[in-house]
C-alpha cells in the first residue's frame, strides 16, 4: 500500500532502472566469465560471507580477528576506520593475502582519507566544500582522494554525505552535510562522487534516505524524520535521486525512523519500503546498497537485524557486533528460505561484479616504506590549498574594500582574536603590503589595543569561538573601516551581529587551517579572485550569500597550480645548496612566478658563513646592478610614457653638466642599449682620495705598505680622504651615507658626475657595457622629476605596489639585521659593509645612483616585474602603457644582445649569455655583481628571481660565477616547463 501511496502522489517521480556508470563501462563478457568461474566454485559460507563488510582496526590483536573474519565467517570485505597509512596498508596486504576470495578494501572517508587515518592528507569538512561554486573543483578533490585509495589498495569510499543540514542542532551530521540547499547539495555531492567513480573508485552516498533533520544521534538512538511525503521529495530525498540519474554506484541506508516511508517504526535501514520499494524500483537505483554500521544503537537492537537488513534491499551488511553471530544467523535464514537461494545469488553476483568493475582481482601487494611518501604528495597537498580558495566567502563588501587599493596610502593594521601575533594569516598579508600587526587572545587585551584608530585600515580576524569576544570586537570596529575575517564555522557569526553590521567587509574562511588563513590573506589584496556562497543560513546572513571579486596581485601556492609538478623543483634545491657548500655564497632566495601565481618561492643558507641568522623570504638583499632595471629603467619608462622624455632626446636637454662636451649628444636610446662608448669602469673612488695624504701609487706588489688584497690588486690603507668631501660624521654639509662612519658632501656628487662626464668617448654607436650610462640616465630623472631617484620609485610605483622592501639607503627604513653582509672591504670602506650599497660609485652618491643602490627582497621585486608582464597593470591600477611596456620590453640593439635598459639572452654566443640555454630569446631582465639576477619571459608568463650576497665575504674567488648557479636554475625551470603544455621556446 505504502508504495501505491508514494506511486500516486508523486508520478512524475516514477523511474526506471539506471545502471551505473561503472558498470556501463565494464567489459560484460570478461566480467561474467569472472562472476561465472568464482561463483561456481563457492560454498554457502562464502555466498553467506561475501554480504559482510566487518570494521577492523590496527590493535594488538587485528591479526587475530581478522583471520577469524576471513577463514571462519569468509566475510566478503573490511571496513577500516582508525591507524596510520602503513598500519592499514600492513593489515590489507595480509588481508588480501590469506582471502580466497579477494576483499572489498573499504574507508569511510567523507573528507578524504584523514577522517579515518592519521597521516594522509587534511582536506576540510563538507561545510567547507559546500561553499564551493565550481564543480571541476570538487571533481578535483574526488580524484585526488581516488588516487590516494588505489595507493592503499581501497575500493570503496563512503562518501559522499547526501544530508542536508535543515537541522543546525544536528550534530551527528553538522559540519559532514554540504549544507542546507539541496540542490547545492546536490551537485556538490555528485561532483565530488564523479572524481571518485571515474578514477576507480566506488562512491556511497549517504544517509539514505536523509539524515540531516534531526537533533538526535543514529549512533546512540533511532532517530525520527517527521516530515511528509511531500517535504522529503523537495529536500532530503532530492540528492539521492539526483546522485542516482548521475549513474553513480553505492547508497548506504540510514538508521532513521521515517514515518511518511514506513509505517511500523522500523529504522529505515531494514524496511523494504524504503530499501527496495523506494530505493531500488522507484527511483531505480541498481547499484550496490550498504547499511550504515550495525553497532549503532539505531539498529543495534534489533533481533535478526543483518537478515532483515538484506530483506530491505541492502546486499553488504556494516560493522555488526558479532560476526560469528549474524553470520550464522544470516546463513541459518538462506538454509530455512527466509532468504531466497536467489535472493543470495542475486546480491553474491552483484557483490563480485562490482568486485571486477573495481579491479578487487588485480590486487598487488602494497609498498609499505614507500606508502606515505606516495600518498602525500605535493599535488595532494595543492588540492587542499584549491578547496580553500574556491570555498572563501565575501559576505559583505561595502566600498568595494576588497580588494584592498591604494596601498601607498592606506595605512594598515591586523588585529587577530584567538590566535598569537604573526600567525599564518598575518604572514600573507605582510607578502603584500606593510601591516602591523596584534594578537588578541583575551578581552582584556583587546581592550589594551588604541591604536588602531591611527590607521586607515584595521583587518581583524577572528580565530576562536569564544562567544566573549564579541563585546571587544565591536568596540574595535566602531568608526573604524574594517574587514573581519571569520575561521570559525558560519554560525559563530550570530556571536557577532553588531560587529558584522559595522564592518566595511567580511570574510568568511570557514575554519582556522593555515590553507584557510593563506587564502583569506590573499584575497584581501586580490591575490585570488572570491567565488564561494555561504552554504547555511545563519541569524545574520542567509545561505546563497556571497560576493565575487577578480584576481588583481600575485597569488601563492605550488607549482602544480599552473600545471607544473613539484618534484620538477627538486634539483633547483641542489643547485642552491651546492652553490653554499662550494663557498660561492651564503645564502640565497629563489623565486618563480608562473602566470601570476608564486610557485617557488625558497630561501637557502645564512647571512654569512659561520653567522647563525638564517636568510627568510623577508630577507633583504643589495641588487647591484639589477638596480638599473628596477629603479632607474621604470623611471624612464614613467617619464616616457608622459611624453615627457624620448629616447632620441640628447642628454644635455636634461643634464646640463654635459653641454659642450662629448657627451652632450648622447641620447637617451645609446645611454639604454649601452651603446655611448663611455668607458666599462672608472675608479670611483679615487675621486675622494687626497693624493697628498700618501706617496707612490694606491696598488703596488704585496708588501708592507701594500697589504690588503682589494679587486684583484694590492693596496694601501694610509691615505686620507679630501676633507671637503668625506667626514667621519653626519652633519647638514655631509649628509650622504657612504658607509659606517663616512659620509659625503653634495660636493662629492658633483666631482664625480664631473669625473664621469670627462671620460673620454670611445667607439661611439658600438657596445660597451657601462654603469656610467646609468648614472647618467639617473641624472637626467631627477632633472626632470625635481626629486631624487629614490623618492620618485617610491612614489611612483614602489608604494603603490606593496613593494616596502624595495628601497635605496634601506638602514633609513629597517632594521640593519634584515639586510645581508656584503663585502668586508679592507681598502676604500675599511669595514664590513652592511646596509650600504655595495658598489664604490654608487656609495660615493651616497648610496642612490642610476647603476646600483637598490635593495629589496624577491618577493617584492616580483610585483614590479609582474607589473611589466601585465602589460603595465598591477593591483587593479595602471602604471605604464601597454605600448610603452611593449617598445622597452621588445626592442633589441642591432649591434648587441642588449635591448632598451633590460638585457637579453645570446643565441649566438651561448657561452656569453646571461641566461641558460634554454631561455626564449624574448625573455628580457638583468644580473647584478653581487650575486643578483632576475628574467621576465613573456612566452611562458613567468619570472625567475635569484638573490644571493656572493662577495660576502670577498669578491673574490668568484665561484659564483665559474658554478653558473644562476644559469643552470634557470635551465630547470625550462625543463620543467617541458612536462607541460607550456610553450618554452619560440621559432
């Protein structure tokens, strides 16, 4: 009558049979003959056992009792559910080993193998995932999780949950649901299922047929659906017939009480009105259905409750208290006909069927020493990463705050409640902008925090679940414009509705990972474009809520982000370390962006050898000539770009110091491509030295008198400086830094732009390459800007990108302990030069000068050098033209392999170039000559930065470059980019 019911008011619901997917795809021929021969020759035992899936655990008597399952009970498969990776590995291969009949490899593993086992790889809770709007996201993560089963010899994942979460009370189901939208649902459910099923994995979805209405617990009592018919279709069976028209293969019953599908108050798990009426001829469902364990006291009371479990349409009973018992209890109901011979065989030939489909025969002996390496690889960890970003929610976005603009004047500040200062979430805000930041980790210390009101910008985060620090909270947001970053589960925000309603923004990362946290920071500066949907409702905010943003600044995240394998990188570790243990230099930061993602992004070594501080990615380093394309370059370009210098523009126009003189017609374009014939080098120094302060020449042969080794050459240390140019100490006349203790005169600039200006020309219109056309440019900037080189980056494009490290005179603005050691110069400097730049010239300018003086950290530079490959756009803002990007970035000299400021790889003198062999020739970047370098590659949207302080402690041996450190990384990172799709060369 039941189903006569359900069939009359709900026609349009009426199915007929689908076959899955997995079985569709089966070679029928070869698995009938397989089903065939096994079934042929098996006893009762074994027909009787193969209905049974026991649970079994890595204890001290596993090998016991698993023997027992097997040689006694001949239970057709095992259910894991607690133990390491090798322990289950360990107990499958003995498993598999002594079965005749090979088993079904089973793990309930709603969020991927770590629900069950303690080391595989943590991906968030459904009530993350349910946040997700993409779906080949999901399939993704489906995947990744099917590859990791077949690893440990798995079959069968239970999952996906198929509940919805109507009930915030429930917490049996809670955070395993997708949340409340059954068509969000839905589709979640099934996408993740598809990455299973398509791998070779078999999907259960689960808990047939709806387990998220209820308060109360399966495991400790049957609990109770009171909805109607019509209610159920709409909500909580809606996932299951969508799961099952998507052709997907395993359903596990619940043991629920439904009274709209079952009249007797039997637990749905054991009414044929729900397992076969329902399930299998209503809504068609051919696949292999599962009980729900059957310890839990939902069912655990029932008597002869595995025989009526297969009476309600189920063919694998789970996890019941005794085996032994309802094994013989189920084989006592086949002897007396309770249970049809041809209900046994239908299930038994069910059973190996999918045991065929799912390659169970194939099986081969798992390696145990290799296991975890194999399932946590860097693609599994990437997939968690992935989960996070597309599930980040922007709950509110007043101003379109973010992402955050304008960094060059708004002044931040990051608060974090229940987590210590400089957690994972402030790291990555710091990546883009400078944020100072606080912890909170009680209301008393909230309270303590008055600065804030200095700032622009306050982002707080909030870590805890302490209901205590909303009253704090919302003193901090009061007229102050903030975004709130929530890692705690949705509901936590009915904590915070006042705060919520005064914030500018709100994020939601769902919990306090430090995927969560990293794709919160990242998202804040447009690091990562916003798509994700809240999956609940709360009292605050509805579920469907949720604003999208674009990606606007560099991402962070691993090479296999943009196709790339990790382990591609490993030899770009040995190279950097070889370069440390041959004394090359102390350390070093590596870093590659792919197609405006980070992807490496390593620090190697010390400071200095022997020192103890560890060179981080907040390291700055002293770029020497690298300057001359992330200073002095962009300034031209800037100027260019307002028309207001050309590069046929002779350089008197803006230097006056040159007219009547051989350099008066130099132009801009000959000082760019070096093609000026000024001089390669002139001794700088020099200049400050009072010639009659010693006697004889400065270099000699080694003696007394000639005894610091300094540049290859011997010299003297008893001169003296012109006292009108260098003093010992600061003062209004002697303001410019050339080192610990000496300072410059404005005087001394003047002498040695003179000095500069009276080298004589030489092979004018051929290549020379020479830092003094760059001092030169830097002349003709500041004529032009009114302001020092310095000033106009920063104003211009260094502020605005977030790039705070990026500075001339760095001691002025951090600390000197985040700066490595340069050269320990006996000769000119007497000192341990540190903080100051390194080369002569550049120091005697007083540390800002168009060829050298810049300082930086990789990552910082990195958002220059995207800016450039953006076409001259960065953080949503524009800088430069595409056109004036195109002109600098493409032109190349017709006498050299120098382009417009940038250098360029050497096709035809490949022992010459400054790039690896295997570089495009439209790559275009820079070397410095402390061990510096960057390439921007245009072809494969990429950017290698390479920083080291390689004359730490002497310029000399240059190992540095005799090991072509910086050459051969790059060289794999273009090997790497040939295991993709990536075009690496150009014809």
């Amino acid at each position: 009558m039941l189903f006569f019911f359900i069939s009359f008011i709900c026609p349009t619901f009426l199915s007929a049979q689908v076959t899955t997917n997995l079985y569709d795809q089966a070679d029928k021929q070869a698995m009938a003959q397989w089903v065939d021969s096994l079934y042929s020759k098996m006893t009762l035992d074994e027909k009787v056992g193969q209905l049974f899936m026991p649970i079994v655990e890595p204890n001290s008597e596993w090998k016991t009792r698993i023997s027992g399952y097997i040689r006694n009970q001949k239970v057709g498969g095992l259910l894991f559910s607690k133990g390491s990776l090798v322990q289950q590995a360990e107990i499958t291969n003995y498993a598999q080993r002594i079965a005749d009949i090979p088993l079904l490899i089973s793990l309930d593993g709603e969020w991927g193998l770590s629900m069950r086992l303690t080391d595989a790889p943590k991906y968030p809770r459904n009530a993350v995932v349910g946040a997700i709007q993409d779906e080949e996201t999901i399939k993704l993560y489906g995947e990744e999780v099917a590859r990791q089963c077949k690893e440990m010899g798995i079959h069968v994942n239970f999952s996906p949950s198929l509940d919805i979460r109507s009930n915030p009370n429930n917490l049996v189901i809670g955070t395993r649901s997708f949340g409340e939208n059954p068509d969000n649902v839905a589709k979640n459910g099934i996408a993740y299922a598809k990455g299973l099923e398509e791998n070779g994995v078999m999907s259960v979805a689960k808990h047939f047929p709806g387990h998220g209405d209820t308060a109360e617990d399966s495991h400790k009592i049957l609990p109770t659906i009171a909805h109607n018919q019509e209610r159920l279709e709409k909500v909580e069976l809606f996932p299951f017939r969508e799961y099952i028209h998507a052709g997907l293969s395993g359903i596990m019953t619940g043991h629920l009480n439904v009274p709209a599908l079952q009249t007797n108050g039997m637990p749905a798990s054991l009414a044929p009105e729900v397992g076969t009426a329902l399930l299998k001829t209503e809504m068609g469902f051919t696949g292999l259905t599962f009980t729900d364990a059957m310890a839990m006291k939902g069912v655990s009371d029932q008597p002869e409750a595995s025989v009526k479990a297969l009476l309600a349409g189920n063919d694998i009973i789970l996890g019941v208290v005794n085996q032994a018992k309802e094994f013989a209890s189920v084989k006592r109901a086949v002897e007396e006909g309770t249970i049809p011979a041809s209900l046994l065989e239908e299930k038994v030939r069910k059973i190996l069927s999918y045991k065929y489909i799912l390659d169970v025969h194939k099986f081969t002996p798992i390696n145990t020493s290799t296991v975890q390496r194999r399932v946590n690889t860097p693609s599994a960890e990437w997939i968690q990463k992935k989960i996070y970003d597309a599930a980040l929610t922007l709950l509110k976005n007043e101003e379109e705050l973010i992402p955050i603009k304008r960094l060059d004047s708004t002044k931040i500040v990051a608060v974090s409640i229940g987590a210590p200062v400089d957690n994972i979430f402030h790291k990555y805000l710091k990546k883009y902008a400078p944020v100072t930041t606080f912890s909170a980790q009680s209301t008393a210390a909230l309270a303590e925090i008055k600065e804030l009101k200095e700032y622009d910008l306050a982002i707080i985060s909030i870590h805890s679940i302490n209901a205590a620090d909303a009253e704090a909270l919302q003193q901090l947001v009061e007229d102050q414009k903030t975004i709130i970053a929530f890692f705690t589960p949705p509901n936590r925000l009915d904590n915070f509705q006042t705060s919520i309603n005064n914030a500018t923004a709100l994020l939601m990362g769902y919990d306090a990972s430090d995927f969560a946290q990293m794709s919160a920071a990242q998202a804040v500066f447009g690091g990562i474009a916003i798509s994700g949907k809240l999956p609940v409702s709360t009292t605050v905010i509805k579920e469907g809520a949720g604003l999208s943003t674009e990606k606007t600044r560099l991402a962070y995240s691993m090479p296999e982000e943009v196709g790339l394998a990790s382990e591609k990188f490993d030899e770009i570790e040995s190279i950097a370390l070889e370069g440390i243990r041959q004394r090359a230099y102390p350390g070093c930061q590596i870093l590659v962006v792919k197609d405006g993602v980070v992807i490496y992004e390593r620090e190697f070594g010390k400071f200095s050898y022997g020192e103890s501080s560890k060179v981080t990615d907040e390291t700055v380093y002293d770029l020497a000539s690298v300057t001359k394309t992330t200073a002095t370059l962009p300034a031209v370009m800037k100027l260019y770009d307002e028309k207001k210098i050309r590069l046929q523009d002779p350089l008197n126009k803006f230097v006056p110091e040159t007219r009547k003189t051989d350099k008066a017609n130099l132009t801009i374009r000959s000082l760019l491509l070096h093609e000026t014939g000024v001089l390669s080098f002139i001794p700088y120094y020099t200049a400050a030295i009072d010639e009659n302060s010693y006697s004889g020449t400065l270099f000699g042969k080694q003696s007394a008198i000639y005894h610091v080794r300094y540049a290859g050459a011997w010299g003297r240390t008893d001169y003296k400086f012109l006292p009108e140019l260098i003093s010992t100490k600061e003062s209004a006349e002697f303001h410019l830094p050339v080192a610990k203790g000496l300072f410059a005169s404005d005087k001394m600039h003047d002498k040695l732009l003179k000095e500069i200006i009276d080298t004589p020309l030489k092979r004018k219109g051929s290549y020379r390459y020479s830092c003094l056309n760059f001092m030169l440019l830097k002349e003709a900037v500041e004529s032009i800007s009114d302001t020092d080189l310095d000033t106009y980056m920063k104003r211009n494009f260094y502020y605005k990108l977030g790039a705070s490290t990026t500075t001339f005179q760095p001691l002025k603005y951090m600390p000197i302990d985040k700066i490595t050691p340069a050269e320990d110069d006996p000769f000119f400097r007497k000192q341990l030069v540190r903080g100051h730049v390194h080369d002569e010239g550049a120091a005697l300018f007083g540390g800002i000068s168009g060829n050298a003086g810049l300082f930086s950290n990789a990552n910082d530079l990195a958002k220059l050098y995207q800016m450039w490959l953006n076409g001259g756009e960065y953080g949503g803002e524009r800088y430069l033209s595409e056109e004036t990007v195109r002109l600098f970035t493409t032109t190349k000299s017709s006498v050299s392999r120098r382009g417009l400021g940038f250098d360029k790889p050497d096709p035809t003198n490949s022992r010459y170039s400054p790039t690896s062999p295997g570089t495009p020739i439209e790559v275009y970047g820079h070397t410095g000559f402390t061990g510096t370098s960057f390439w921007i590659d245009p072809i494969n949207n990429m950017i290698y930065i390479f920083l080291s302080n390689r004359v730490n402690p002497s310029r000399t041996p240059n190992r540095f470059s005799t090991l072509s450190i910086r050459e051969r990384i790059q060289e794999e990172l273009y090997q790497a980019l040939k295991t993709t799709n990536n075009p690496t060369t150009t014809e």
